[in-house]
C-alpha cells in the first residue's frame, strides 16, 4: 500500500540531533584534514565569545573553530565584496557558532495578552488593529537555540584601527524551540529550523550596517502548525558620514515569504522598512519603522486554522538607537 507524506511532521528534536551528529562527523573529518605530513597543527585558532542586544532579537553565542585556522579578516568597504569574499568556500565549513536567542518584544506581547487581558483589548483600534499586537508582530517563536556550521570572517575598514565584533559568516544554521506564537499566544509546539543563511554585522562610530539572507524549511511536532519553507532578507544599515535624507543609508528593510511544504501555497508574507533620523550629537538615533504582515488561513490546520478570512496586521516598530 502507498504511503501518503502530506502530512508527515517529522520530530523537531530528532532532526536537531541528526544535524549535531552530522556536525560531530565534519569536525573530525576536518581536524584530520589540517594535519600536515609530519602530523603537526597549524596556528590554532581561539574560540570567541560575540552577543547582540535589540528589542526584537537578542542573543549570546560562542564561535568554535572546526580547524585551526585563524579566523581571516576582510578589508574592505564594499558590501558586494565582503559578500563575495565570505561566499567562497562555504561549502566546507570551518566553524561552528553555539546560539542561544530570545525575542523580547514578541515575549511581551504574549504577557501583556495573558495576563492583562482587559489592558491587552483596550488596544483594539476599530475591531481589527490592535496596538500592542502590532508594536510586538514579526517573531513566530518567544526563543531558540541553535548551531552554526559554516565559515566566518571579521570585517574590517582600511586602515580602520579600533577593533569591535565586526563578523561576516555563511553556512547552515540548525535551530529548534518548544514555543511558537500565534496573534501573540504562546503554543505548544516543538519546532526545528533548517536553513542556509549569509549574515554579517559592522559596528563603528560613524557606521552601523547587519545584513542577512536566509533560505531554509521549519518543521513542527505541533501538526496543527503547518511545515513551511522560507525566504529571508534583512539589512540594517546607520551611517552618520552620509547625507541627511539619503534613500538607501539610515534605512531598515526586512522581506520575508513562507511557502507550503506540501503543495507551494504562499501562506505568509512580511515587509517592514524603516528610516533613521540621527540627531545633531549622533549619541541618539530614532527610528521610525512601519509595514505589514499578511497571513493565510491555510497557515494554520486544525484548531489553530481560522477560515473566516486572510489577515492583514499593521506593523510599526519605533526604537531608538544608541
């Protein structure tokens, strides 16, 4: 008899496990590779704390060398270039990133819904905009750990002399959670994210620039969560050498597009930018962003699926950067 897969939900914890043994099996492999003839190592490299602080996504994690490179460094201040550069090579990775992250504002939303219903609904604006779900939307997950396997470089301006946690990296990306957020309630559902993604961060006085790509697949234990495959494009970019109100600098961007697993239904569809207004003393930098997020029924199965329509939330974002 033919077996249906339409409805398979793989075990999160399963694939998370898979994939570190996967991992455990490339660093051996690896390690073994940087043996010269004579059984000697190259000059090590040393493991590296990094973190990053924000509103909407905070997170602490620890760079391990797979081999005992150095970590190279990228000259440059072309993005195409620092693009090019961390692409070559990815295909035989070189580090591991352990990641722990949390989403602070979408964890408030969920709170503030739960435990102060009557404050939560005074939000409401004309029965279908809330404000609070709209200041907190964009995270589908309270947290998540993960593991990063692929290459990283630090980033570096010429003749730029202060050092900081300036870091290209490209590879696959391994991340699993026990929470996902649906209208910010919290549901249970063992998830795990498989992906490959390019990410890089520079952080200097008069500039400020993160960028990502990511394109991979989620898979829920929760079968009332569909399986969805996703398309990521971020880019974060403050420059105070630049003009005032030019188009592309001071500017945010986030585009994001979920797909069905089974059958390629759009189900999902993110785009938020935002501008950035530095003050005269560039020690504050407000930030205005505003866009959408639209939403199938189809996303949903089961209890969680709401037929009565698509759904269309406003999303601002209004921060300040220090």
């Amino acid at each position: 008899m033919p077996i249906s897969l339409t409805r398979m939900h793989p075990h999160p914890a399963r694939l998370f496990a898979i994939a570190c043994c996967l991992v455990l099996c490339c660093v051996s492999s690896t390690q073994a590779s940087e043996e010269d003839g004579d059984g000697e190592m190259a000059t090590e490299a040393k493991p590296e704390f990094v973190y990053e602080v924000d509103p909407y996504y905070t997170d602490m994690g620890y760079n391990i060398p797979l081999t005992h490179r150095p970590i190279p460094t990228i000259e440059t201040n072309s993005e195409a270039v620092i693009l090019r550069e961390i692409i070559k090579g990815s295909l035989v990775p070189q580090y591991m990133l352990v990641e722990a992250s949390m989403y602070p504002m979408p964890l408030l939303g969920t709170y503030l819904k739960k435990h102060t219903p009557d404050f939560y609904k005074q939000s409401d604006i004309g029965g279908n905009f809330n404000i609070i779900e709209s200041l907190t939307a964009g995270f589908q997950e309270p947290w998540a750990v993960s593991l990063f396997f692929g290459n990283v470089a630090k980033l570096k301006r010429p003749k730029e002399k202060r050092k900081g946690n300036n870091y290209g990296y490209t590879g696959y990306l391994f991340s699993a959670g026990n929470k996902h957020i649906k209208s910010n309630t919290l549901v249970d559902d063992e998830w795990c994210e498989l992906e490959w993604k390019i990410k890089g961060k520079l952080d200097y006085d008069d500039e400020k620039l993160s960028w990502s790509f990511r394109v991979g697949g989620k898979f829920n234990r929760n079968s009332d969560v569909n399986n969805v495959t996703y398309l990521n494009l971020h880019r974060n970019n403050t420059d105070l050498r630049s003009q005032y109100l030019t188009w592309l600098e001071n500017t945010n961007l986030d585009f994001r597009l979920h797909f069905l697993q089974h059958g390629g239904q759009l189900v999902r569809s993110e785009l938020i930018a935002g501008k950035k207004i530095p003050l005269l003393d560039n020690k504050y930098i407000p930030t205005f962003s505003a866009g959408f997020i639209w939403t199938s029924p189809d996303e949903y199965s089961g209890i969680l699926k709401d037929t009565s329509a698509n759904k269309l939330t406003f999303v601002i974002r209004p921060s300040i950067e220090f």
